[in-house]
C-alpha cells in the first residue's frame, strides 16, 4: 500500500511540475507602432528559461491613432521562438481618436515555445505617417505553461520508485 502512496505521490508532483503557470507582464505605455510589418518596431522579448506552452493572453491597451490610412494601422504581435504568432484585432477605423482593447485569449495546447516570447507593435500599412499610434496605457500578460525536461520526470519518478522500494 505505501508503494502504491509513494508512487501516486511521483505523478501528482510531476503533473503540478507540467501546470505550474509563470506570467510575463509587457508594459507597453509611451510606445508607438512606426513602420509596416517588416520594420516590426519596438519587439520585447521575455525569456521563461524552459520550453512550454502559452495558455493565456490579457490585453488592457489603450492607444491613440492619429491618422490611420488603412484600416488596422496598429497590431499587437505576440510569437514565439518556435515561429508560432498570434494577432488579435486591435486595429482602429480609418479615423484619428482614442482607441481601447481589453480582452483575454485562451489557447488550447500548441501555441508552444522553447521559452522565448516576443511582443511587436507595429502598423498593418507603411505609410508617410509616423507614429501612426501610440499607447497611452498598455500592458499584455503572457500566462505560460512550462514543460520540465524529460530527465526531470525521469528523476522524479526514479525518486519515487525508489521510494516506494526503500519502505518495502
């Protein structure tokens, strides 16, 4: 009976070890999108120091556009090392003013990293006009998922075994 504890005890701590959440907050405020997709300016980059997954995006942006000449001139870019990306619709009409997003996204498994992220404003179309937006407060919380190394969950399971043996 005490094995059988020893090694339900391995499992449930490797699984608290694979959901076991870290969040990155980008604070955004004071920066501009300048520069179409290729100019990807500014790029933040946070590094979770271990491969996993991003389960969740919060967005609370708000952000004034000057003089859109295209209907989406301000994204918000979150990807990853591994070349996964997400872009919510966030882009203003084709009018100066005021603008806010405030969502939160839920990924299923996948959105996967070898713990690198970035996060790239820039505008959906490169025109004369720069900056065409810029945050007046802004951030974006990354929730993340990280993923132990196999020779982890081997040495926790080892650890339990053996365990499990030693009070045999």
């Amino acid at each position: 009976m005490k094995a059988k504890i020893a090694i339900a005890s391995a499992v449930v701590a490797y699984a608290g070890l694979a959901t076991g959440q870290l969040t990155h907050t980008y604070d955004i405020s004071g920066l501009s999108a300048e520069g179409g997709f290729g100019a990807e300016f500014p790029t933040l980059t946070h590094d979770f120091g271990v491969a996993g997954s991003i389960s969740q995006i919060d967005y609370d942006v708000t952000w004034e556009s000057f003089d859109p000449s295209f209907g989406s001139e301000f994204v918000i870019s979150i990807d990853t090392d591994l070349g996964n990306f997400f872009e919510p619709v966030t882009g203003a009409a084709n009018a100066p003013g005021v603008y806010s997003y405030v969502d939160t996204v839920t990924f299923l498994p996948g959105f996967d990293s070898d713990g690198i992220v970035f996060l790239t404003l820039y505008e959906t179309f490169s025109d004369a006009i720069s900056p065409n937006a810029t945050v007046s407060t802004g951030s974006v919380t990354v929730t993340y998922i990280p993923v132990p190394a196999p020779a982890s969950a081997a040495l926790l399971g080892a650890g339990g075994l053996l365990a499990a043996r030693r009070r045999r």
